[in-house]
C-alpha cells in the first residue's frame, strides 16, 4: 500500500504569476493538473507514468497518440517520420549533418543569430563545411538575414535555418527559397505556435520545453526518403535506426513524451495550430504596440520580421533594465530577464500564455514607465 502526499503543500499560499521564461517555458494550466492527478496512478494502474515499461501497451498507446495528434495538428505527409530523441535542439544541431549532410558533406546556414551560429559552429565541428549564405550578425539580428545571392544548385545537402529565433526576437513568415536545396528547420521556439507548411521542410526539429512540454525530449520530423542507413553514427543519434525502432531503441523519456502528449491534446482542444496562431498574433501585437509608442521600453526588431513567440525589449539603460526585471517579478510577472548575451527584458508568448498575461505585463510597463 502506498501513501500518497499530494495536496499536502499549502495552496494558498501559492502566489499566482505569469511565467515569461524562454525555456523551461509555461506549459498549459490543465495539462499541469492533470499530471497531477494522474501522477500516482496512471488509469488506474497504480502504478505511476515515472514507473511503468517503455515496452508497456500502455505506453505504447501513449506514444503512438502523440505521433497522431501531431500529425493532425501540423498536417505531417505520411511520407514524414515522427521521431523522440533526447540530448535537446542542441543534440539536434550534431545529429542532422551526421544523418543529412552525407552526399556533399556541406551544408549552408542563415545566420540569424546566435542558435543558427551553434547548428552551424556543430556542423563544422564534426568535419561539415558549413557555409554562412547570408546573415544580419552586423545590425546585432535585428532583421532576418537574405540570402546573399541565390544557393548554388547541388552544393548543399540542405539549408539550415531557425524559423523562431528565440533570443533575438525574429521569426520567419516567409521562407526563404533554397533553389531547389532541401530546408532544415530548428523550430524549437515557434513550433505549433505559427503554421509552417511541413512539405516545404526535409526536417524539422524541436526541444521540447519551449512550445510541446517539459524538457527531456526532443521532437524530428524528417522526410523517410531522405534518410539512409549508415554506418559509423552514434546510436543514439541515428534517424535511420530511430525509424526502425519507432523511437524505442533504447528507453526514451518515458515522463517527458507523457506530458508533450498532455500538451499536444491540450493544443487540439484550443481549436489547432490555426486557432494558437491567430491568438498569438494578438497577443504579441498588443504587446508591440505597447513598446512602439513607449518611451521608455523599445522592441528594436525591423517590424515585419517580428516573432510572436519572443519579445525582447530594452530601456537603453542596464540598470533600469534590471530595475523593471525586479519589479516585475515582484508583482507576479516573473523571467523577464532577457538573455543573457542581449541584456534587456524578455517577454515569451508561447501557446500557454494566456492573453491576461500580456495585459498584466503590459499595465505593469506602463506604470513602471509613469515612475521613470
Ligand atoms: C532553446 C533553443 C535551442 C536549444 O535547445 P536545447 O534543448 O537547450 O538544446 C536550439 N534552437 C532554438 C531556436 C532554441 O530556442
């Protein structure tokens, strides 16, 4: 017999907040209650997510709704493989040129800031010639990055971008036109919060603890034609062996993938990519708003290249910086902190967010300005 302890902490005296981080990030209120509620005895088992077999139907049943809520709500082609690896976006950036840069053994990257730098800097690291074909690094990202002529035709195995770049505050509508070169897209930030087309991508990937749940698992969808068996790869980065395996090669992140399944369900129920598109363009435009007529706090990104998902946002003065990043924590409003290489305050808008939370940080920023 077991005892169980939840609910034993003291509710009240829980402030309630709204939660900006950029990763771990906010995840959805009932999907985090629900994780709760189950945490003991999963449907009745009595036995807890944390504790059963990866090899278990019941598992089973809950990687393989995963795989098809997903695919429902991004409209993967059959043709794509839905994959879970661990190691993050940043294993990602190694385990792409090792499985899709076999044929050139070269790839080119936008440099749209400082995760397309790491993909690229990884790629190179593991013997890939990694071309920079264009980037904003001297207007410090504030605009998305052209292509500086058009890709030369078979040269890459593929185009690297960043759709969302989640500390600079950029994200592609548009994609560029790689001229017939496949396109890899790191959509750690912005995945399932802005509709991309998957057809239009050899690979997508994404960590999850941005858009999709906790931390610990890291979502592929790649074309299956475009993977081929090698040899020499690390296992455990193997898209080939993962496809075979169904992602069940060794033991995946059993607790992890559980609550992106929560989160993905959660994400149907708001009415689909379309419906959290639509309410995050509302979300981030009452928030631009804000900043363009500010005096105090300026968004410094080129308008039309603006993320939904990432706000950054600076008074011109470090100290106040810190000053409003205190102050608001203060009243509830916690992780403004912008990166840590950018400075200023940040704002993440992801799915979870509820648009009372932007309202919050906005009255919050309009006070704080009357003060300074
Ligand atoms: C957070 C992030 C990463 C790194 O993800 P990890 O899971 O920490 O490795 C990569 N790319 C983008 C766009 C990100 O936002």
């Amino acid at each position: 017999m077991r005892t169980f302890f939840i609910g034993s902490f003291e509710e009240e005296k829980i402030m309630p907040v709204y939660n900006f981080a950029a990763g771990p990030a906010v995840m959805p209120v009932p999907v985090v209650n629900q994780i709760q509620k189950e945490l003991p005895s999963l449907n009745g088992s009595g036995m807890s997510i944390m504790e059963i077999s990866h090899r278990s139907a019941q598992f089973d049943e809950i990687l393989q709704t995963a795989k098809q809520d997903l695919r429902d709500l991004m409209a993967i082609p059959d043709d794509y493989a839905i994959l879970f690896f661990q190691g993050g976006g940043t294993g990602q950036f190694a385990a792409a040129p090792l499985n899709m840069a076999t044929k050139y053994h070269r790839i080119a990257v936008l440099d749209s800031g400082q995760w397309a730098t790491r993909a690229r800097d990884e790629a190179a690291n593991l013997g890939v010639t990694a071309d920079t074909v264009g980037s904003s690094l001297a207007d410090h990202y504030h605009h998305l990055p052209h292509l500086a002529a058009p890709l030369a035709k078979d040269t890459y195995d593929y185009l690297h971008i960043t759709t969302n770049n989640t500390i600079e505050g950029t994200a592609y509508r548009d994609l560029p036109n790689a001229n017939g070169t496949p396109l890899i897209g790191d959509m750690s930030s912005n995945i399932l919060a802005q509709r991309y087309r998957v057809q239009d991508f050899a690979e997508i990937f994404a960590g999850a603890q941005k858009n999709l749940g906790p931390a610990g698992v890291t979502l592929v969808i790649v074309k299956k034609a475009l993977v081929h068996h090698l040899t020499g790869l690390p296992s455990m980065l193997d898209y080939d062996l993962f496809i075979k395996k169904d992602s069940l090669y060794n033991t995946p992140p059993v607790f992890a993938i559980y609550a992106l399944g929560l989160t993905l369900k959660w994400a149907k129920a708001q009415g689909g990519v379309d419906a959290l598109q639509a309410r995050n363009e509302k979300k981030s435009a009452k928030l631009y708003a804000f900043l363009d007529q500010s005096k105090l706090f300026h968004n410094l990104v080129q308008p039309k290249d603006r993320s939904l998902t990432n706000v950054p946002f600076v008074t011109g003065d470090a100290k106040l910086d810190q000053a409003a990043v205190a102050a608001a924590a203060k009243a509830g409003l916690m992780n403004l902190k912008g990166h840590r290489s950018v400075g200023g305050l940040r704002a993440s808008l992801y799915n979870a967010m509820p648009e009372a939370g932007v309202d919050a940080l906005i009255d919050f920023l309009h006070d704080f300005e009357q003060h300074h």
